[in-house]
C-alpha cells in the first residue's frame, strides 16, 4: 500500500474491505462526538451512546489521516459492539497517552505569578485533538479523582480537552453549566461543541454521569 487512500473505493474509505480485523485492530480507537449535533453521520457508524455523547470509532493511521469505522466495517468483520469498544479503549490509551496538567502549567504561568481561588486541571491527550475521549479510558476518573482530591466537575470545554474541578469548590454548578452554554454558543466552532452538559464523577460509587442539575438543562 502506497498509501492511506488506497483504502478508498469510489471515493469512499472502507477499512474491512483492504484490511482484516486483526491486521487494523491495534490502530481502531475512539473519539466521543455530540449526539444530538451528529445525527445523520450517525446512522452510517457504530457508536456506544452516553448521555448525550456518542464514543465512535476510527482508525489511526499515525498521521493526519483518521478513517472512520463504519457499520459495513462490522459487518465484514463479523465483530460485535461490545469487542470493538473494549479494543479500542485499550489502543486509544496506548497511542493517544493522556495528558493531565494544572491550568498554570497549560498557560505557562511561573508559581509565584499566579493566584487561583479554586484549582482548575486540564485533561486532554498528548496529541492535542480529540482529547476529551480520555475520560473514558478505563481508570482514568478514578486516578484523578484520587489525586485531585474526591469528587468532581468535568466541564466539556470542547471536543478536544475537559477542564477538572473538585465538586466540593463550586456552589453553584448550575453556574458552571450558563458558562458551558455561552461559551459554545459565543467562542467555539459548531463541529468543536462536545456539550452543553456538566458532568460529574462520584468517588465513592465510580460513577460518570451527567449533573444531576443539568439534566433538564
């Protein structure tokens, strides 16, 4: 193969009919998607639903190009839901590393410049597209609910990156979930918006769910 678009047929990309499932399963991950705002892509690819996000799935090919997994993919690979997600999640976190930082580190800020009523963390991937799939990766919520410090807030900055905070710092989530709000309607691209939800992470009963204050939001 000379190269990644000599996967495609009629224009079309179609990983199942060049490659067997066990010559591309080490290169399928997942990327997690707006439900609502991703109807129609939708009804051609596989996907887990949660809350209102889709975790679907594509194949690396370790540069620009990303081939999406489609149903005709699990078709022809006679391959069930359940075995492409736990596969996935496993190469996801193998070639996609996360990357969890405090919000001075991400700007760049020296220690003794910075002042912070209530800590914020950034958790993305190393490669800085797509990064809110991390949250899904098996053990991750849990690790940083530890090492943060008890339950917590995600906040769906974008499709790319989440913003951390310890649930016992904010008093008023609903709060947080006006600023989500405005801040996809005024400052970020239509196809960025990951949710107008806040999210939440339960230590005690490792739970990730959507804010009980959000969901008729």
């Amino acid at each position: 193969m000379n190269s990644w678009k000599d996967l495609a047929i009629d224009g079309k990309f179609c990983i199942s009919r060049k490659l067997s499932y066990q010559s591309a399963k080490e290169r399928i991950c997942i990327r997690v998607l707006n439900r609502g705002h991703n109807r129609s892509r939708l009804e051609k690819l596989p996907f887990v639903a949660w809350e209102d996000l889709a975790i679907v799935f594509f194949f690396d090919t370790g540069g620009a190009e990303e081939i999406p997994i489609t149903a005709e993919d699990l078709e022809r690979w006679e391959l069930d839901l359940y075995e492409l997600y736990r596969n996935a999640l496993v190469q996801s976190r193998r070639i996609h590393p996360p990357l969890f930082a405090t919000m001075r580190e991400v700007l760049g800020i020296p220690e003794n410049e910075w002042e912070e009523e209530i800590p914020l963390y950034v958790l993305t991937c190393r490669k800085p597209f797509y990064g809110s799939a991390v949250m899904f990766y098996p053990g991750m919520m849990a690790y940083l609910s530890e090492r943060i410090g008890g339950d917590l807030y995600v906040i769906p900055c974008s499709v790319h990156e989440l913003i951390l905070v310890r649930r016992q710092k904010i008093d008023d989530p609903e709060g947080l979930h006006t600023i989500i709000r405005r801040v996809n309607r005024e400052e970020l691209l239509w196809g960025d918006v990951l949710s107008d939800s806040l999210y939440e992470y339960l230590e005690k009963e490792d739970v990730l769910r959507r804010a009980d204050s959000c969901e008729n939001g």
